[in-house]
C-alpha cells in the first residue's frame, strides 16, 4: 500500500502555487482566488455526491482525490494548515458524533 498522505499533497501544492499559473493548476487557482478555488471545490463535492449515489465506485474514488486536492487548495487560499483540520478532528475523537450533535443542540 502507498505511505502518500494528504500531508504529503499539500506540501506539493504549497510548493506547486508558487509555479507560473500557465504551467501549473493548482497555481492557476490560486492566483484567480479563494472564491475561484472555493466554487471548484463545491463542483467537486458534488461531483463527489452523485458516484456515492450511483453507486459507481472507481468514479467515487477518482472524485474523491478531485475534491481532497482542491479542499488543501482552498485551505492554502485561506492559510489554514491540514495539521490544523486535523488537530479539530483528533479534539473530536473524545466523543462520539451523536454526543456531540446533542451538545450543540442545547
Ligand atoms: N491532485 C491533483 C489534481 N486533481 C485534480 N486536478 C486538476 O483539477 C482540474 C479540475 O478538474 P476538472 O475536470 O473540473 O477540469 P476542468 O473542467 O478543465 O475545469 P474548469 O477549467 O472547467 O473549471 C483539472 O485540471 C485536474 O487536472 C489536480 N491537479 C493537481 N493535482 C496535484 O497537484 C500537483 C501539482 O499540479 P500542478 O499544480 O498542475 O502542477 C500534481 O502533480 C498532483 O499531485
């Protein structure tokens, strides 16, 4: 199996924003802006959507790298760090989700 991990991508796409827009995507998206790669990544999740709901397995794979890839783009756009989704996730490890969903409810 691979060791590549999402941390891994987003130090290629770090590396890769700071390339010529005319040679790279991700710097292409960058430079047009956080909404631009915002709308990309919401096109991708929806694309995302529809492979779950047919039920088509390689096409959900193949959308789901679309979309983890342009979420680490938009969260470059906007400085946010992958550790810093990642530590959000761990904090919510303490609990489980219909826990949680009942703490916010009241
Ligand atoms: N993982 C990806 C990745 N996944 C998807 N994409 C690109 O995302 C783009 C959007 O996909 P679409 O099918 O929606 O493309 P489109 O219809 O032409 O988009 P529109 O212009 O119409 O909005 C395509 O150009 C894909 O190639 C990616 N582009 C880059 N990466 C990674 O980023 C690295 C650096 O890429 P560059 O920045 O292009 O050098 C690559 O080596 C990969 O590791």
């Amino acid at each position: 199996m691979s060791a590549f991990t999402l941390a891994d991508l987003e130090r290629i796409i770090a590396e890769r924003a700071k390339a010529s827009p005319e040679e790279s995507w991700t710097a292409k998206l960058i430079a047009a802006g956080p909404e631009r790669a915002a709308k990309k990544l919401g096109e991708e999740a929806v694309e995302a959507v529809i492979a779950a709901v047919k039920g088509d397995r390689d096409e959900l794979i193949a959308e789901s790298a679309d979309l983890l890839y342009h979420l680490l783009v938009v969260l470059l756009s906007r400085d946010v760090a992958l550790r810093d989704v990642l530590s959000q996730l761990e904090a919510r490890t303490v609990r489980s989700g219909l826990a949680e969903k009942a703490a916010r409810s009241r």
